[in-house]
C-alpha cells in the first residue's frame, strides 16, 4: 500500500490544446490575450480558432475585483470594439 502512496503523479500539457499567448493592453482599461493555437512544434495551427479573452477590474466597497470574459471576435481589432 505505501509503495503506491509514493508514485509520483505526473502533470502533462495536453498536447493537442497548445496556445500562443499573447497580451494587448491599453494600459488604462483592460488587457485583451489573444491565444493561438500552436501543434507541439510551436507552429501555428490553423485548423483551430484564434480565442480572444478580455480582462479588466470592477471597482467595488470591498476594492478591486478582477473580471475576465471570452471575447467572440475574428481578429485583434474587432475584439478591442
């Protein structure tokens, strides 16, 4: 029984979900990431969508609160509209 408590678990990057991370911000608003997604050679991979998230902070009484939010948007622009 102890010699399966000790196996290691191991954490593995799901190579078939890779993305490029990138962070746009206006340094005033928000920020906007725009991942693309990579096959496990680092080159793009152009069979999956481009994914927009924003990001930003709602002031309240008890002080900032961070909010993040899928953006649905074609490209970099539409997604700061």
């Amino acid at each position: 029984m102890a010699e399966a408590d000790n196996k290691e678990k191991r954490i593995q990057f799901n190579q078939q979900n890779l993305h490029h991370e990138e962070v746009f911000s206006d340094l005033t608003v928000g920020s906007i990431r725009r991942l693309t997604p990579v096959k496990p050679n680092g080159e793009p991979d152009k069979t999956r969508p481009i994914l927009f998230v924003g990001q930003s902070q709602v002031y309240t009484e008890q002080g900032p609160m961070p909010i993040q939010f899928p953006i649905d948007a074609k490209n970099l622009h539409i997604a700061m509209e």
